[in-house]
C-alpha cells in the first residue's frame, strides 16, 4: 500500500515562498496522477494544482495560476508544490493526495482521490 507524506509547510511572511514536497513509498505511486488540496478549518478541501503520472499534464486553480508550480520526480517517488508570492488567503493545511485508478487526469475535485497524506500547515502572515 502507497503511503504519503508531506513536509515543507511552515509560516512565513506575505511574498514568501515555501516548497512542499509529497514523498511516497512504493513505485506504483509514479503511475498515479497527484493533487494537492487546501483546507482552512470549517471548509472543505479545495483544489491548488495536479500532475499526471508522467508529468506532461498540469493543472491549476485560478488563485495559483502564476504563483505555484506543481512538479515531480519519479526517480525519487515525489511531488512538489512550489509556492511563489505567497498571500495570507493561501493560509490552510496542504494536503496531496493520489489517484490510484488514472495516471493522466488532473481532476480538481477531491473525490477523484483516494489516497490521502496527513497534511502540512501553511502560514502566511501580513
């Protein structure tokens, strides 16, 4: 069984930027697309960014478009989220999560999803 775990999150300032880096372990995972979600307390997951398996699809919400770049290396079984010019709104937990039944979507919803790490909190201060 694939498990994820993410790391990178912290506080930083208004413009900052953090890199978020969702491990895996076991191979199978370079053959799922992968997502990463937002959530703020009382809300649900929000969509940031997807990849395909190999990479050569991407996705974005409109709030990350030209400030988050979403990449991996298979070689070394990771996704990374690249957060640019960060705002205080982009505060939330940041969770990526596999898709074990597609290895070219990059669907936005949560549902589509069914594998889950345990998150990591981001902070952007004013």
């Amino acid at each position: 069984q694939v498990q994820l775990v993410e790391s990178g999150g912290g506080l930083v300032q208004a413009g900052g930027s953090l890199r978020l880096s969702c491990a895996a372990s076991g191979r199978a995972f370079r053959r799922y697309a992968v997502g990463w979600f937002g959530q703020v307390q009382g809300k649900g997951r929000e969509f940031v960014a997807a990849i395909s398996a190999s990479g050569s699809s991407t996705s974005y919400a409109n709030s990350a478009k030209g400030r988050f770049t979403i990449s991996r290396d298979n070689a070394k079984n990771t996704v990374y989220l690249q957060m640019n010019s960060l705002k205080p709104e982009d505060t939330a937990v940041y969770y990526c999560a596999a898709d074990q039944d597609s290895s070219w979507s990059v669907a936005d919803e949560p549902s589509q999803y069914d594998l889950w790490g345990q998150g990591t909190q981001v902070t952007v201060s004013s």
